[in-house]
C-alpha cells in the first residue's frame, strides 16, 4: 500500500527526484572525497614534506567542499519541495473522494476517521518522503561510495568493513526492536492517563457531587503509574542505544589502528591511507545509522499509507446519473414507492415497503421509537443514501435521474445534529442562499425563533459562531440550522427531530410560525414529541423500519395501538392527569 | 448542566477566540524553563550524579582521539625507523636527511618521539596504547549507560509527579474555571502539553547535556594539542552559530506558520467532514473545495519554506566541518612538516572538530525541542498556578443528618460580579417536599441547584440544611448527603455495578438489587450478556442514552440521601425508555425533599412548591393551582404550552 501510494502520487514528481539523487550523489561522491585528498596531503604533502602540494590539495578541498554543499542545498530544495507537494497531491485527493462519497461510506468511517487520514496520516507519509528524499537518498550513497572508497585506500583492511558493518545494524536493530513494542505500550497508556484525566473534567460536576475524588485520584495514581513503568523501561532502551553505538564506532576505529598498523609496517598499506580508512569507516557506519532511524519509521507510515488507501479506494455508493434530467416542474411533490433500504453488509434492512406521497402544502409527520428508520428515510430524499428497492420521486421523477445539484436546490434539510460552520451568524445563513437580503434573513430568524438572541448579539447577523456552533447554546443551535433552511425557501422541507432542544412553549411558538411560510412546500418532519407532529396533515408510524400506521392525530390515536402506546407514554410525561 | 450553558453565562468567552487570547500570551522562557528544572528537586541526588556520570564518561570520550593520536604516531614512528638504519639515533637520522638537503622530512622525523632506527611498528607499545584507548570506551560507554539510566529515572519521576500535581490540582479547582476555560483547551494542557514535555525533556536532556559537556571538553583538549589549530577551528565556530541562530530564527516562524495552516486545512476538513451532508444538501460542494485547495496551497508553501530552511542546517553544518577538515588539514599539514605538531596530533585533531561541530548542531536543535517543551510546561503552571477553591473549614460542623430542611437566606451570588445574578434571594423548603424550578433558559435554574451543593460559593446570605450552614461544613460531608441525577449522564470506565455502587465497597448485593429493581435498571441489564459486568466502553454506545440516564438514577438511589436534586433532561430518548424514566425519578423521589430542574408539566403540576424563574432570581412561589390564579408569569408561560396544544389536554 505505501508503495502504491509512494509510487502513484510522485510520478509527476519523477524527474525532480532523479534530479535529487543525482545531486545528492555527487553532493555524496564530494564528501567522500575529502578524506582522500586528505590521505594525499599526509602521504604526498606531509611524508615528503611538500608544502607546495599540501596547499593545492587544500586548495582543491575546498573546490570539492564547495561542490557539495552546493549540491546539498539545491537537493534539500527540490526534496523538500517533491515530499511537500506530495503531501498537497494526497490530501487533495482525499478530499475530493471524500466531498464525492455519500453519507454511508461518510457514516461508515466516521467523520473524525477520515479528519485524521486527510491531515495527520498524510503528514506521517509526507515525513517519510521528505527523510526519504534528503537523508534515505543520501545513505546508500553514502555507504557503497564509502565502501568503494575505502577499498580503493586499501583492500587489505576491507574484512574490517564486513566486521562493524553487520555488528552496528544488529545491535541498533536489536534496540530499535524492544523499542518498538515499548513505544506502542506507552502511547496506549499516555491514551488511558489522557482518557482518565478527560474523564475527570467533563464529570466534573458527578465526581464531586458523589464525593468520588479520592477514588478518582486512586484510578488516576494507577494510570499514572502504569505510565511511568513502560516509560522506564523504553526510556532504559533508549539509553542504551548511544552508548552501544558509540562503543561499536570506537572499538571500530581502534581496530582499524591495530590491523592497519600491521599492514603499514608491512609496507602493504600507507599511512595517509589509514587515516582515510578510519574516516570512510565513521561514514559507512554513520549511513547504516542513518537507514536504520528511516527504517524505524517505515511500519508507522505504512499504517497510515494503509489508511489513506483505504479512502481513496472506496467508491461512493451514490452516483450521479449519466443522463440526468436538468430540470423540473417544482412543486416539491415527493413520492415513495415501495422503497426499501439495507445498509452495505448488513442482515436486516432499516426500511422495508415503504410508500407514501407527500404534497406540497401538506405536513408530513414520522413517529416511532429509536431505531425505527425515520432518519434514514430523510436522507434517502436528498440522495445521502441511495434505496436498495423502490423508488423516491421528486415530481414525478426519480431522484436518481434527476442532476444532483438541482434535486438539492429542493431541500431544505435540518438535521438532527443541528451543525453551524465557522464564521458569523450571517454567513451561516447564507449556506443556502448566497445572495439573501438582511431583511430575508430576518425574516427566516423571526420564523425560527432565533431574531430576539441573534438581535441581542452586540455583533447581530455578524456574530461570530465557532465551529459546529459550540458557542451558542443547544436550543439556539437548532433555531440557526432552522433558519438557515428557511433562507433558502426549498420546495421541500427536512425536519430531522429539528425540535428537540427546544422548550415546550418555544417548539409550538416556532411551528405556528412555520406554518404561513412553508404553506407551498412539502414539509417532511420527524419528531419524538407528540406535541410536535400532532397536526400533521399525515403522520406516519414507524416500527422497525415497517409503516404501521398512518392518519392524522385524531384517527391514529382511535385505532392504531403502537401510536396509542406512545401517546400514552408522553401524556403520562407531560400530563399527570 | 451543559459547557454551552457555561459560555452563554460568560458572553466574553467564546469558543475558539478565548483559546487564542490564552495561546497568544508572550513567553516567558527564562522563569518558566528554571521552574521546570526546580521541579526535578526531588531527585536532586540522582540529578547530581547523573551530571557528574555525565562528565566523566564525556571526559573519557574526549580523551580517546588524543590517546588514538598516540597510537598513529607509533605506527608514522615505526614506518620512518624501518627506513633508518639500525643502531643510529634519531638525531643522526636526522642530520642524514639535512645533508641531503631534504630539511623539511628531517624536521617531520625530528618531531617524532617513539623513534627508533631500524625498527618497524613497536606493537607492544601500540598494543599497549590501543589498549588503554579501548579500556577507556568502555569505561565511558558504562558511565554513559548509567548516566542514560538514572536521567530517565529522573525525568520519569518528575512527569510522574507533574501528572499526579495536575489531577490533584483539577479536584481543587473551582468550577467556575472549568466554565471560563473552553474544555477542548483545559484538556489540551493537561493531555498535549504535558505529553509535550515529557517528550521533550526526555528527549533533550542527555542530549543536550552530553553536548555542552563535549564541545567544553573537546575545546579545552584542542587548545592542550595546538593552540593555533584550536584557535583556526573556533573561527568557524562563530560562523556555525551564527549560522544556525539565523536559520532557526527563520524557520521557527515558518514552522509555526507551517503549524497555523495545517490548523486551518484542519479546520477545514473538519467542518466539510462533519457537516457532510449539509455541503451537500446545500450545494456547496464547489465552494468547499475551492477553499481546501487554497488553504491547501498555503499550507503547501508554508511548509516547504519551513522544511527547506531547517533542512539547511544539516548540509550548513556539514560544510562548516569540511571547512574546518580542509583548514585543519592544510593548516595541520605544514605544522606537521615544519615539526611543530606531530601527525598523530593532526588526526586526532582532525577528528576532535569532527566531534565539535556535530554537538553543537545536536545542543542548537535541542535548544529548539527545549523552547517548544517549556512552552508548554509554562501552560501547564498556568493551570497550577489557577486560584483553588476556598478550603474546607478546620473544624467544620457536622452535617446533621435530619429530613432535608432546605433554607435559603438572603443570599446573593454572581458568575461575574459585572452582572449579578441572584441579588437577595430566600425561601424555604420544607421535609419531604419537592420543589420544581421553572423558568426559561438561562434563568438560573441550574445555578440555583449549584449553590445547594457548593459548587459555587455564595457572595452574602447562607444556605442551612437541616439547620447547619453549608458553608460551615467539608463540603465532602454535605455532598454525601445529597443526591444528584444530572443532564449529562456521565458514567466512567468500568462495569455497570462499578457505575452504580460508584466505589462504595460497603454496598452490599441485595441494597444494590433493591436500587436497581426501583429505578428500572435490574430489567435491562439483565439482558445483557455480562450482566452487571458489563464493561461500558469509552464512547459508552453499548447501552442508550436513556439507559445511561436510568444508571444515573439508580446510583443516586442507592446512596438514599436526604435531599435530591433532580435535572430532568429534555433529550430525545424513544417514548418506552421515556416512560421508565418517570416512574424511576418518582420512585427516587418518594419521602425525600426534592430540588426539580422541572421540564415535564406532570412533574411541575404535582410539585409542593414551585419556584419560577427569572433572569436569576425567583419571581413567584406557590403551588400551581395558586399560581395559575394569581395570573403572574407562571400562569403565562403555562398558558404559552397549553394554548399550543389544547386538544392534547383534551384527549388525555
């Protein structure tokens, strides 16, 4: 899947990492060079005594050190640039497959899931090609030009090589390997320590209502604890690593001195070549250090190559038409005939045989208890859902033949997690209708309910609203979202338990209101409350994805049982009679 | 009680734009970053030793080039002497080279001290020096893993300490601060910023330790071996940190930046993604996307920048280190032929600027990491420095454990002493009774219920329960007498018969069955396939709200207090679970004074006393036949249900 990923997102980049590696390869070839030059100077300069030599060979040095640095910084620029765009290509995609899924592949992730593979996930994968590009690149460089070099010094010594090489990556691996698991055990437990903590403050108020802090703080000491002890023992780990590193890259240079020693007094090796020897040692080691760190970050990015994957490869179960019908005679009839609904996978459907035609000037109410499919009717009109039997029509036509964008410019949907976008009351409620008037928009706050708080913002239409509109209250919230469906003046209406964080007097003021304006529209309403939907023009009773009863108020409650039963239940709860 | 009912309380703070007022705050490195080493006092013996480990396992690593050094120039000995012939001394060696004029070898030869003519590579000697050399690695390796061992005790325990600080801290918190600070922002301190620093000292301080000590350790040993050689290799150490300094100047604001838009292109995503269905329905689809791909490109162009500035440093680095090797070389090269520094010096020389430059990189970065993790230590004091709630009297009254007689006397009390709330409030109620509140949003229904259990402090008059001042009591002591069913049905991690005995290990079986069996909770949880056992999970979706809402009856049944406090919720549970929910808060209810946050109009019209609300204060009392005839504002807001719904009325 990383490789997938890697491969298909940085093929436009393709030239500019060739371009990359080959400056880091020359970049990597000067750096070798140096401690060559500086053999020269000690063998040709200093053995001989040639002054004159020693200042050419500095001098020439100096050339090569100006080469690479060069090299290296046009190679972190186009780097940085290809692991960067990389990043910007991905997240794209992403988010253009995610705006084009429907709600069920939405729901099935979950939106959060999907927040987190966009931006974090891509980050990690952006890191690794950034390392790849800048350090990865450089390592194998590094390591056969050392190699070849330090042969090219003395063929002799090359054992020595094949010695400390193996010997560094098994022991950092070695490490690498205990962290690893350690690493893992500690986020899982900084997550509990985290998820006691949050526990805490959001049960504030029980916590101490129950007098439960001294247990609290027991359960917290445990987390805490429990914490400190993987911390120890990766923390040890990680200790360990530098010190071992450093022993191997000392007994290594102390190898070199005796064995090399040998083979100069032998006169099979010369002296300026030993001390090259040891610097292409340092870097060989340096560069299998280098691959080693990349590595350990490969099976992190891999998870979230994997994840990432999994996104850009799901398709949306909702397509558009390939012939759609562009236009229509709205009136906003809505139609379902025999419509049924199975989630992907799942055993029993959510909606089954459903059919009822909903006119416009007509109020169309659903009741039943939790799980009944009322909200997965409603979004079955503006296509979040497509049915898996029947047909939904909107004026006679079939929502999956109609062009997308004009079946929405129907609907007006209010949904039953009233959700604000960032940004000001105003801009909020021109989502639907981008060139409202003030005094529109006054209008549709009047009917919500919403003009009395929003006219007592010091900033009215403009004020602020934080994201999901978590800085007003919950009442006010489904007000704004009513308001906002109201600007757009839709043919056809959403009420998804719209109603709910309302007070009793505030639901009815809002749906007396309501009633002048939508008095052309269909309006589809799906409520808990009897009160809510009890004047209905027809209320349909749903049980376990079944209609089992429909008929206004009055007929309903003289024959159909399970509306007698729910009546009943809320009469008991909002009057004791 | 909700979080949005706190910040409709405090229009000053809102959401998103209180949380930047706090990030924004300039720092204070310098206070905050000693505050933080102070914390590691405890441990201050094993911080000693760790430093002093520190020291000597440097000392030994700084020391083994110079030995190393030594062990070249036996071998450069042993390649001259072979040449030589046997029995002459170095000095007629070295007259022999003049006489053939070649002066610059015989200075070279000249410098020599482990020479002797005719003799190759003296192993003994080398074996010798290679030995000590490879003795003191070791020796330095194991001070180093001592010293990696005790560090991470240290920093352990001190974020251990940090943690167990900050828990305590949040239980003596007033909840006023809770309800000032937006909560996604108090658990970023007590998560994030905590995990930020734990990383980062953990990460930095034998870093950065070890580093300063090497480059101070490598300096002194470079001026012992050449003063001048030193002194060229310091030149460039100027320009190494000045370069840096500059780099990191630069790229700590493309970082942050960097940081800045991807918050936006999270935010982002965050509202196209959550709000799903609503860009779709209300066809903004194109618009989204056109805002992604631009706060995409910026974040694009941010983080390029940002990644390409730091990136810098490493080859800038490296270049510095050639620039060093190359004039080290030349320089070290034509001392070595004028035989004022021997060969071995140079190499060990050479490697000793190897060995200055990479630290001091290593020790700027870790100043980086550093600045970032006392950043967030300085938030974290913030939260511990917060003003605490008073503390509980020394000798504190009793509670006496009576029939719940509720007197409220004057009392006067305010979030914000700009606006006052409650002005001059007192009522009476009576054993027994339940009192419904009503009154509409934000009427300070809840902070009424708040002052009965002390979260709140009053400013003047005083509340007795049974005759005592709250005030006077641990407020341990008087929440234990009274029970509380909350909006929020918060449960915690832990079984069902965790949530509900809530830690009483004096709850026996049959009290706990009895509780369960009134509130309606022994039913369903029977049919689940662990029972009581049942772990509930972190979003806690296996059981339903109204589920959740009947354990948090069921606890407080259990704990039978005297007096009751009651928020009936007004959330969308189905119509069966509904029904449960009346019976179980009447069966809590039952010979018990009662305190009603009052939705349901059952529960309003059966109360002994109801107290309606308005912008915080009590506006009228009486029961609701009384009150209906007085024709004041509780006969209004009555009217505004009931006209709404009259036929309602009829049909039951």
């Amino acid at each position: 899947m990383l490789v997938r990923l890697l491969r298909a997102n940085l093929r436009p980049y393709r030239r500019v990492l060739g371009l990359v590696v080959a400056l880091q390869f020359v970049g990597t070839l000067a750096a070798l060079y140096l401690p060559s030059l500086n053999a020269d100077i000690i063998d040709d300069g200093v053995v001989k005594g040639d002054t004159g030599y020693i200042v050419r060979t500095g001098a020439l040095m100096l050339g090569v050190t100006l080469i690479q640095i060069a090299c290296s910084i046009t190679a972190v620029y186009f780097g940085s640039r290809t692991a960067m765009g990389f990043g910007r290509d991905v997240r794209h995609h992403i988010f253009r497959r995610v705006t084009g899924l429907s709600g069920h592949e939405v729901t099935a992730f979950g939106a959060p899931s999907l927040i987190t593979r966009n931006t974090n996930d891509v980050q990690q994968v952006q890191m690794l090609v950034q390392l790849g590009a800048t350090l990865l690149v450089v390592a194998p460089i590094m390591m056969v030009g050392g190699i070849v070099m330090a042969l090219r010094e003395d063929v002799g010594l090359s054992w020595l090589i094949a010695v400390c090489v193996p010997a560094l990556a098994a022991v950092a691996i070695l490490i690498i390997r205990q962290m690893i698991p350690g690493f893992r055990l500690m986020q899982k437990r900084i997550d509990r320590v985290n998820r006691v903590l949050r526990e805490q403050i959001t049960g504030i108020r029980v916590v101490r209502a129950f007098v439960r802090e001294p247990q609290e703080t027991a359960r917290f000491g445990q987390a805490n604890q429990e914490l400190t002890d993987v911390a120890v023992t990766t923390g040890r780990w990680m200790a360990t690593m530098f010190p071992s590193v450093m022993l191997i890259f000392n007994v290594s240079l102390v190898g070199v001195l005796w064995f090399g020693g040998h083979r100069v007094d032998a006169g099979s090796m010369q002296i300026g070549a030993l001390t090259a020897f040891m610097s292409y040692l340092m870097q060989i080691l340096m560069s299998v250090m280098m691959a080693t760190f990349m590595l350990v970050m490969v099976p992190r990015a891999s998870v979230c190559a994997d994840r990432i994957s999994e996104v850009l490869d799901t398709d949306s179960s909702v397509t558009p038409p390939a012939a759609p019908v562009t236009s229509l005679t709205r009136h906003g009839e809505l139609a379902f005939e025999d419509v049924s609904f199975t989630y992907a996978g799942a055993p029993e459907p959510v909606l089954q045989d459903i059919s009822f035609v909903a006119k416009p000037g007509e109020t169309t109410a659903f009741i039943g208890s939790t799980g009944a499919g009322k909200t997965t009717l409603l979004n079955l009109v503006p296509r979040l859902f497509d049915v898996s039997a029947g047909v939904v029509r909107v004026d006679g036509v079939d929502v999956r033949e109609l062009e997308p964008e004009l079946l929405w410019s129907t609907i007006g949907l209010v949904p039953q997690q009233a959700y604000l976008f960032s940004g000001t009351v105003r801009s909020n409620l021109l989502y639907g209708k981008q060139d409202a008037t003030d005094a529109e928009l006054w209008a549709a706050l009047e009917t919500a309910q919403a003009r009395d708080f929003v006219a007592a913002m010091p900033e009215g239409l403009d004020a602020p609203i934080a994201q999901g509109g978590t800085n007003v209250s919950g009442g006010q919230r489904q007000r704004l979202a009513i308001a906002r469906a109201l600007v757009k003046r839709p043919e056809i209406y959403l009420f998804d338990d719209s109603f709910s964080a309302l007070d009793v007097a505030t639901d009815a003021r809002l749906r007396r209101a309501l009633r002048p304006v939508t008095r052309h529209a269909t309006v589809l309403i799906v409520g808990q409350r009897v009160a809510t939907i009890r004047d209905a023009d027809q209320i349909i009773v749903l049980d376990e994805g079944r209609i089992v009863g429909r008929g206004t108020h009055a007929q309903l409650l003289a024959t159909n049982a399970t509306y007698q039963e729910i009546v009943e239940s809320q009469l008991t709860a909002e009057e004791a009679a | 009680m909700s979080d949005m009912k706190a910040t409709e309380r405090v229009p000053a703070q809102r959401g998103p734009f209180g949380a930047q007022m706090v990030t924004q705050k300039s720092m204070n490195f310098g206070p905050s970053a000693r505050r933080l080493i102070g914390r590691m006092r405890p441990q201050r013996v094993r911080a000693l030793l760790t430093v002093a480990l520190a020291c000597f396992s440097v000392a030994c690593s700084v020391a083994g080039p110079k030995i190393l050094g030594h062990a070249t120039d036996l071998i450069f000995a042993g390649l001259f002497g072979r040449n030589l012939p046997a029995g002459s001394t170095q000095e007629q060696a070295v007259a022999g080279l003049r006489a053939r004029g070649d002066d610059r070898l015989a200075d070279v030869v000249g410098a020599l001290k482990d020479l002797v003519p005719g003799q190759g590579v003296d192993f003994g000697a080398l074996a010798g020096v290679l030995g000590i050399v490879l003795a003191l690695y070791v020796v330095a390796a194991l001070a180093s893993l001592a010293q990696g061992y005790l560090l991470n005790t240290v920093v352990t325990s001190t974020m251990l300490q940090l943690r167990a600080d900050v828990e305590e801290k949040v239980n003596r918190l007033p909840l006023l601060y809770f309800d000032r600070q937006p909560r996604g922002e108090l658990l970023s301190r007590v998560t994030n910023d905590i995990d930020n620093i734990s990383q980062s000292l953990q990460q930095t301080m034998s870093q950065l330790l070890t580093s300063v000590l090497t480059v101070a350790g490598v300096l002194g040993v470079m001026v012992w071996i050449s003063p001048l050689l030193a002194l060229v290799a310091l030149i460039t150490v100027p320009l190494g940190i000045v370069l840096t300094a500059v780099i990191m100047k630069r790229s700590q604001g493309q970082f942050v930046r960097q940081w800045r838009q991807t918050g936006a292109v999270n935010a982002h995503v965050e509202e196209a993604f959550t709000g799903h269905a609503l860009v779709k329905v209300f066809g903004r689809t194109r618009e989204a996307e056109e805002i992604f791909d631009e706060r995409n490109e910026q974040l694009f162009e941010a983080s390029f920048r940002a990644q390409f500035i730091s990136g810098l440093i490493q080859p800038l680095m490296m270049f510095i280190g050639n620039l060093n090797y190359v004039v080290i070389a030349v320089v070290g090269g034509l001392r070595v032929t004028s035989g004022a520094i021997s060969l071995g010096d140079v190499q060990a020389f050479i490697q000793y600027s190897r060995q200055f430059t990479q630290p001091l990189t290593q020790a700027a970065s870790m100043v980086n990491l550093l600045q970032s993790g006392v950043a967030s230590a300085e938030r974290v004091f913030e939260l511990l420095d917060a003003e605490e709630e008073p503390a509980d009297p020394v000798h504190p009254a009793q509670p006496a454990r009576g029939l719940g007689l509720v007197a409220f006397e004057h009392i006067a009390f305010s979030y914000d002493p700009e606006t006052p709330l409650i002005e001059d409030l007192s009522l009476v109620v009576r054993p027994g009774q339940t009192a419904a509140i009503v009154g509409p949003t934000g009427a300070g229904k809840t902070t009424l219920v708040n002052l009965i259990m002390r979260f709140y402090d009053l400013d003047a008059g005083r509340i007795t329960l049974d005759g005592v001042d709250i005030a006077t009591m641990r407020r341990a002591d008087l929440r234990s007498q009274v029970g509380m069913v909350l909006q929020d049905t918060w449960l915690f991690e832990g079984t069902i018969r965790d949530n509900i005995t809530y830690g009483r290990a004096d709850v026996t079986e049959e009290q706990m069955l009895t509780a369960t069996r009134a509130t309606f909770v022994d039913h369903f949880v029977r049919t689940l396939p662990d029972g009581y056992d049942t772990v509930i999970d972190e979003e806690g979706s296996n059981i339903s709200a109204g589920q959740r809402q009947l354990l948090t009856i069921a606890r407080a049944f259990l704990l039978d207090p005297a007096l009751l406090i009651l928020d009936e919720a007004t959330s969308s549970v189905d119509t069966r679970t509904e029904l449960l929910l009346q019976h179980a808060m009447r069966s809590l209810r039952a010979n018990r004074t009662s305190f009603v946050i009052a939705h349901r109009l059952s529960t309003i019209r059966d109360a002994d006393l109801i107290l309606m609300m308005d912008g915080g204060t009590i506006v009228e009392t009486g029961d609701h036949a009384s009150l209906i005839a007085a024709g004041g504002a509780y006969a209004a807001l009555y009217a505004a249900q009931f006209n709404a719904e009259p036929e309602e009325e009829a049909a039951a």
